[in-house]
C-alpha cells in the first residue's frame, strides 16, 4: 500500500480521490460506520477561492440565499428596531477591524473593553452587553469563562473570508453532496470511483519510526494497528482525526512521540463547540419569508431559569432552512451546548419550548414543536468538538504555532514524509470550513504524489 488515509472525512475523501487518479494505491480507514465526519450543514459559504464552490458550481449545485429577514429579540420578550440592531453590530465590527491583530488579547477581551469606549455602545448601556455576548456566541469566540482559552485577535489575520454569497444553498441536498462530487458518484453513479474504504476502524496507534530509516520499496514505512487488532502498512499515511481526537489521544496514538511544537500546537489550540438543534412544526409560526431570529438574553431573563436549564441561556438564535419550510435551526454554542448534548431528546425539546414560550410568544403565535433532531459533536468521540481555532494561550506560548505547525508531515532524516496532517484545523487560512477541510486534503495529496515521484516510487 503506498497511502493509508485515517478518517474519511471532507478532507479524507478529497486526499483519497487525488492520490487515486495520480495511480497511487490508497486505503481510507474510516473509525464510524459512514463518510462525511462533521458534515452536518446545508450551506456553502462564499465564492472566491473556496474549492468547493469551484467544484460544484459548475454542476449547477449550489443556489443564491434567499433575501432574509432579520428579527432581534430581547429575551423579555420585545422587539429591538432594526436599524438599532445594525448600528450596534456595525460598531463591534468597527472595532474588530481596527485592532492590533497581534495584541495577545481575546476577540472576547476586546469587543468586552469597547463597551467602555466605543460611542454607540456607551448610548445604549441596556443593550450593549446582551449584543456583546451575542457576538460572542455567534461568532464562536469563546471567553465567557476563561478568556486564555478564547479565539485571539490572531485569528481575525490569518483566517480568509471566502467573498461572495456567504449563505449558498445545496438546493435542499446538504453539504454531503460534496462527497457525492469527490466519489464521482453524482451526476452518475454509475461511473463512481472505486476508493478502498474499511469502516468501523477506529486507529490505536501510528508507529512511524520503527522500520529503517532509508526508502525502500518492500518494506512499508509506517504501520497502523487498529483497535480490532487489525494491522496496515503503507509508505505514508495522512492522519484527517480532528484537533479534539488529537488533543485527548496523542500521546498514545503516536510513536516515536510526536514532535514538542506540535504538541504545544494541538495543547494551546481550542476545539470550540457549535450544536444544532433542528425544529420541526406541523406548519410554521413565523414570517413566511426567511428569517433570522437573533436572541439577546438580558442577566435578569436568565435568572428564570434552573441550573439544569441554564443551557438555554446559550442559545442565541433560530434561523429559517431553505427547502424545509416548516423547520427552525437553533444554535447554540459553548458550555451550553456541551450541557444540552448530555440531556435527554424529550428534556432538549421542553427547553426549547419554555424558551419559545417565555421570549418569543410574546411576538408570535408559537406552536408545540412537533419533532427535533440535534448534533452533539463535544460527546462525540471521533470529533471531540466542532472546529478548531488559535487562542490566546497559543499567542502567549508560540505565536508561530497554529494550522502551519499542525499541518507540517513527520519525516524521516531524508526529508521522506510518513506521516501527514489534513483536516480544517490544518488549513492555513480556511479553518472553521469545510472547504478548508477539502483544501488541506488535496494539499496533503499533491505534497505525497510529488514525494513519490522524486523518490521514484511513481
């Protein structure tokens, strides 16, 4: 076997799909029962210089988002006036986009200090922290309890923004449809690629140091031993696992030992929790045209609420889904969403609904939620989390540690890499997506088919 892929996720089967064309014989070791990893969205963000979008366009793929209406609620219950809504976040975007993005400060810090110094936030005092929070929250940026742990200024620099429509739609498909695309199996099924997938192999170590160290041919260069006992070897592999699987299983996964800088990388990065809980009703409540409902909670609303509750006060909004018309995604993020992910579905939807009561019936008609259908990717043992970012505590320990230190291969002394680094945590500029995921997939991909052609394998 030339390359072993560890997971089969969107950077896996786009690791997989080029090493195959380029007539490498590649292996994908998948530890669940199906592909996709962390794909469970139904939109395409941006245009420029996303893979995806450049994949799947021109299949007539992807579709224009819809024009939204956005609606900010108090959590007792009012209305906040658009226009008031946009100054306030037009301001805390302001502030974001003149910082010292090398401060080692937390996004979380800074947007907190501008409540004291910025303006428009110092005229609204009743609502400046609710709409702080909420940015904090929809943003992902981490802080509320340790700010060490937060997303850093850093991140703001070294993440690009995909231009165009941020909000493309997979026309009721979902974003698996990417996979469908890689495989070759979408248009035609027919014609898909054969890739060599086992499921049901969750790895339990990588030794990559214990053969001889010069290249040769018949005798593979690193060897994986599954948990079923199973054993591959290959040349290479590239490791897709998330930062949160890396995070709680390095150290016994890896021999020899991973290097000290990726390990102070994989140990001072965030693997940040983002949930969704899908809403279904038996006809909608709301406004028929797409909405965005963004929820301000208010310190005294959130006493309403027992300690077994609290996980409600994380929520921060529930949108519209295009092509599901009686459908509300809610989100929710942080330690409230690792407290929902514990509850049981019945006491999950309860929450929802006393929220919906307590808030939002005071705008609308709401009805009995009919069904729900939520992620849990913090209690997920193969993701461990949703994405992964810089932190301060990465700024404080190595400022040049990050996706570039993360994504660099094991090699041995004649620079031969054996083992590889893929995933959205790896991505140099596209982490949080999964064109990043995708990106760093055929990154890994072209760095091993180029290796194996100066080495003559190929």
């Amino acid at each position: 076997m030339d390359v072993i892929v560890i997971g089969c996720g969107a950077a896996g089967i786009a690791a997989m799909r080029k090493l195959h064309d380029a007539g490498l014989q590649v292996l994908g070791l998948e530890a669940g029962d199906r592909i996709g990893g962390r794909i469970l969205t139904v939109e395409c963000h941006g245009e420029k210089d996303n893979v995806v979008f450049e994949i799947a366009n021109p299949l007539g793929l992807l579709g224009r988002s819809p024009q939204e209406t956005n609606v900010y609620l108090l959590s007792n219950g009012e209305l906040i006036p658009e226009d008031k809504a946009s100054g306030i976040l037009a301001a805390l975007d302001n502030e974001l986009k003149v910082a010292d993005k090398r401060k080692k400060m937390s996004i979380s810090q800074h947007v907190r200090n501008a409540a004291n110094t910025n303006n428009t936030l110092k005229e609204e005092p009743k609502l400046s922290i609710p709409f702080i929070e909420w940015y904090e929250r929809s943003n992902h940026v981490g802080g509320q309890d340790d700010q060490k742990q937060a997303k850093s200024l850093r991140c703001l620099e070294e993440f690009w923004l995909s231009e165009g429509d941020p909000y493309l739609t997979w026309k009721g498909r979902g974003f698996k449809t990417i996979l469908d695309v890689l495989m070759n199996r979408y248009p035609d099924p027919s014609k898909e690629v054969p890739l060599q997938i086992l499921f049901n192999k969750e790895v339990e170590n990588i030794r990559w140091g214990v053969t001889q160290l010069g290249i040769d041919p018949s005798n593979p260069m690193v060897q994986v031993k599954c948990k079923d006992g199973s054993l591959y070897a290959a040349k290479s592999v590239i490791v897709t696992m998330s930062l949160g699987v890396l995070q709680e299983r390095h150290e016994a996964l890896f021999y020899p030992p991973l290097p000290s800088p990726k390990v102070n990388t994989i140990q001072n990065m965030t693997m940040t929790v983002l949930d969704k809980i899908y809403v279904e009703y038996e006809k909608p409540w709301w406004p028929h045209t797409p909405s965005k409902f963004s929820l301000m909670w208010l310190e005294e609303d959130k006493a309403q609420f027992a300690e077994n509750e609290k996980w409600i006060t994380e929520i921060f909004g529930f949108w519209t889904v295009d092509s599901h018309p009686n459908v509300l995604l809610t989100w929710i993020h942080g330690k409230g969403a690792v407290q929902m992910e514990k509850l049981s579905v019945e006491e999950v939807r309860a929450g929802i609904q006393k929220l919906l009561d307590v808030v939002v019936k005071k705008q609308f008609n709401v009805s009995p939620i009919k069904e729900i259908l939520r992620t849990q990717w913090a209690s997920n043992p193969l993701a461990r989390g949703t994405y992964a970012y810089r932190t301060v505590a990465l700024e404080e320990a190595d400022e040049d540690g990050g996706a570039i230190v993360l994504s660099e291969p094991l090699c041995h002394p004649n620079k031969f890499p054996v083992v590889c680094f893929a995933g959205e945590a790896t991505s140099h500029h596209r982490h949080w997506d999964v064109h990043g995921a995708v990106e760093s997939g055929f990154r890994e991909a072209d760095r091993l088919i180029k290796t194996f052609k100066e080495f003559g394998f190929k």
